[in-house]
C-alpha cells in the first residue's frame, strides 16, 4: 500500500494559515508569507504540505493559493470545521488503513506499540514516533481515532457522530435520543 | 439597571509594598465595562495590566478606589468572572475533561450536572475527541482550548483574558483568536463580556470594541478608543493600520 506521511504539524496551524490567506487575498507567496508570519521557511513547509493534502489550499510554485474547500473551511463555523477536516482525513490512505485496522478488532482499539509497528513498515522513511503523534493529533481533532494514557491504548473512536450540517443551526451529534445527549443540549445554568 | 456598568473601576489606585517602600503601580484608574463589550487592555509589559484584570477578578484588592460589578462594591473574590491564563494553568495529572470538571465541583454542582456542562463546553471550543488527553499530550494551542472551557464552564458574567495567546506560534493564535471572536458572539452563550490584556496592538485592534491604553508610571489610562471598525475585521486594511499607528503612538 502507497500511504504518505503525515507532516509534523497541527491542525490548528492549518486552519490558522487558511485564516492569514484568505486575509491576504487567498493568495501569497510562500517566502514572504514566512516573512510576514516570523516563521522560518521550512517551518512553513508542514503546514503548507498539511493543508495541501487535505485539499485547502495549492501550492503552484512558490505561492500558496486557497481552495474553494479552503475558503469555506474559514467561513465555517467550528463544528462544520472539524466535519469537513474529518471528511477530508478520511480520503488519506492512511488514515483508512488504521480506521480499518482498529475496526478489525473486536475492541476496536490496539495497544500503541502495534501502531508503531504498523507505522514503521507502511513508511519506513518516517520517524515511527513523529508520525503516530501527528495521526493521534489530528485523529483527535477529527474524532477519528483517541488513546487512552491509563489503558495504553489507541482507538476508534465509535462516538464520532459528526456530520457536516445540511442546514444552518446548531451542527447535530447524532444520538437519536433526546434527553441524554451532552454535546448538544444547553447545560442548565446554575447563575441565579 | 440599564444604565448600571457591568463592571466599573471607580479611582482605582494599586500599590504594592517593596521592602521598606510602598510603589504605585496604578493611578486613578476610572473605566466602565458595559455588559456585552468586549474590551482590550493594552501597555507595555510592566505597566500593570495583570493587577488590573487580578483587581477585576477580586483577587487582589484595590489600595484607593472601589471595583463595582453590577453596581455592588466587590468585597473579596468574583464569583462572576473566570480568567484565562497565559500559562494554561492545567493540572498535568488531570485529563481535558477532569480539569474542566474540577472548577465546577468546587462551585458546588452535582456531577452529572457537571459532567454534561463539560461536555457542552469542550464541543463549543472544538474540543470533543480530546476529553481523554491529558495536558502533557496536548499542543500549546490544545491547553489553550482547555483553559477556556474551563472558564466558560462556570459560566461567569465576565470573562477575563491575560495574554491568552502570547505563549502561542503565530498561525496557532490566528486560529485561537477567530474562535474567541465566536464565543464571545454566539448568544447562546451565557458570557459575553470579555476584557483582554495584551501586549500586541494588533490583536487589541482585531478583536475588541474598545481599546484601553495603560501607560506610564504609575500606569494611568492614557486614552480608550472605541474601535467602530466592521467584523470580521480585514487586517490588512489601511483603517486598520492607522488605528494600530494611533494606539502604538500612545505607548511609546
Ligand atoms: N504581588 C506583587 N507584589 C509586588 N509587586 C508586584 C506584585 N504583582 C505585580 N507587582 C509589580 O507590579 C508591576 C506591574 O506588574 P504586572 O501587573 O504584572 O504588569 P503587566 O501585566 O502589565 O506586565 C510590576 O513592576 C510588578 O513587579
Ligand atoms: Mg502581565
């Protein structure tokens, strides 16, 4: 199986650059970006490889141009950022492949070290560490995979309900049930 | 109780004792906060601008002048306000969701009140899929998150910021502060009051409707602008720029 690497960044600075772009005019030249944001070029680089493969943004040459996709992530509001983050994570092979290894298994979650191990044969070329932290980030941030540190263990995460919301108002969770659903329902306040 | 500020500084003058001398760090400082502002307190480092938001809080009292929160005098801590830190302040052995929890508990609510409230706040700050994390695990901007659900949590009346982005990289604040602006206007949300220290002009003029100036020494109110410009607001513009010249002018 061809699987890429996950760049060494979070998604917070991805959906940060796609802000300062969409600022800029939706498109900027990488150096001067770098520049302007007191980062060093090669800093730049995973964020801009990260936001790529997620399809936000294109990187002609020495520019950087925000996607259609890109722009809507900026005008979302955050729950229909994180669907549309989620549903283009899906699209990486890599990402299918663990959602697919974790399914697999009737816990639906594995040690970590089986992780690394995986890791370490689909992209030799890659830190085993570095990429398993960057898919527990972003995996997290998609509510597409979690660890727990008191298990050991790496997962699924069977709650992610998150759709991209059809029609303006508050993004639904899906639990069908209306009274024990804590994501969506105002708490009661206890201000008197 | 229309006209009554939500906060107000009335004289407010902070001295702290150094050794054998007493030094003045704020002088007369008189400012309103109304109910639903969203105010920036910028100054250079050292002017004060901590002890004014820990004197809001009611965690340091004033040495001349009265804080009124809803037009009572503030005797002792603020149960309507919460702060944010720059530091994060998380407890490393707590998980996301324990350290937004623990401040609740110690307000006296019941956990399973308390644990659907956590819930809701950790969605409203993009948090859902990290309530097993424990800070250790978490990028600076992740902490950051968890510091403002747990002062969202307690639902203050007022919300209190010091430096909340500045430990953060330069993309991660972008987003950090693009979210703030969201909370602050979704009215579904019981806190829309916010107060903000910050050294950065830029962000004062990015996010807040009036900008307070804190200069000199003894730190005074050097002036308060109101920032008529519209949301979201385009950085790069030259109304922009001639405002963040202005309030830089002022410091300096
Ligand atoms: N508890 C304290 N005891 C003595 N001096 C203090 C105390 N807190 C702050 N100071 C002094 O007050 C001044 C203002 O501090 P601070 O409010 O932290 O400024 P800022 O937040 O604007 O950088 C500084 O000179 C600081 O050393
Ligand atoms: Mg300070």
């Amino acid at each position: 199986m061809f699987a890429e690497p996950l760049p060494t960044v979070g998604i917070t600075e991805i959906l940060g650059l796609l802000k300062v772009l969409d600022d800029a005019g939706s498109r900027a030249d990488v150096y001067r970006l770098a520049q302007q944001l007191q980062l060093d070029t090669a800093a730049l680089l995973p964020v801009l490889r990260g936001a790529e493969m997620l399809s936000f943004v294109h990187t002609p040459g020495g520019d950087v141009v925000l996607q259609p996709l890109g722009k809507q992530v900026v005008d979302a509001d955050m729950n229909t950022k994180k669907a549309i983050v989620k549903e283009q994570m899906e699209k990486l092979p890599l990402v299918r492949f663990f959602m697919e290894f974790l399914s697999n298994h009737p816990e639906k979650a594995v040690e970590k070290s089986e992780i690394l191990e995986e890791l370490a044969i689909l992209i030799p070329s890659a830190d085993p560490e570095e990429l398993y932290g960057t898919l527990l980030k972003w995996g997290r941030y998609g509510e597409i995979f979690g660890f727990s540190y008191d298990t050991g263990r790496f997962f699924l995460n069977t709650r992610g309900r998150r759709r991209r919301p059809t029609s303006p108002g508050p993004s639904e969770s899906g639990a069908p049930s209306g009274s024990a659903s804590p994501g969506i329902e105002p708490p009661e306040s206890s201000n008197p | 109780m229309a006209n009554v500020p939500l906060l107000e500084l009335d004289r407010l003058s902070k001295s702290f004792r150094r050794e054998h001398t007493e030094s003045l760090i704020l002088e007369e400082i008189s400012l309103k906060v109304a109910d639903g502002d969203f105010v920036a307190i910028v100054g250079p480092s050292g002017v004060g601008k901590s002890t004014l938001l820990r004197l809001m809080a009611g965690l340091t009292q004033p040495t001349k002048g009265r804080v009124l929160f809803e037009g009572r005098e503030l005797r002792g801590v603020n149960g309507d306000s919460a702060l944010v830190f720059q530091s994060f302040a998380l407890f490393p052995w707590l998980t996301v969701e324990q350290n937004v929890r623990l401040g609740l508990e110690a307000r006296g609510i019941d956990p399973s009140a308390a644990k659907s409230r956590v819930a809701y706040y950790l969605d409203k700050v993009g948090l859902d899929g990290h309530e097993e994390a424990y800070p250790r695990e978490l990028s600076g901007g992740m902490k950051q998150r968890v510091g403002l659900a747990r002062a969202l949590a307690v639902e203050p009346k007022l919300l209190l910021m010091d430096e909340p982005f500045s430990a953060l990289d330069a993309l991660t604040s972008v987003s950090l502060r693009e979210e703030l602006l969201e909370i602050w206007s979704d009215s579904s949300l019981p806190v829309n009051t916010v107060v903000l220290v910050t050294h950065l002009i830029e962000e004062a003029v990015e996010l807040a409707d009036r900008v307070v100036v804190i200069a000199g020494s003894p730190g005074r109110v050097r002036d308060d602008l109101r920032i008529e410009l519209p949301r979201p607001r385009q950085k790069n513009s030259a109304a922009f720029n001639e405002i963040v010249d202005r309030v830089f002018s002022l410091i300096v």
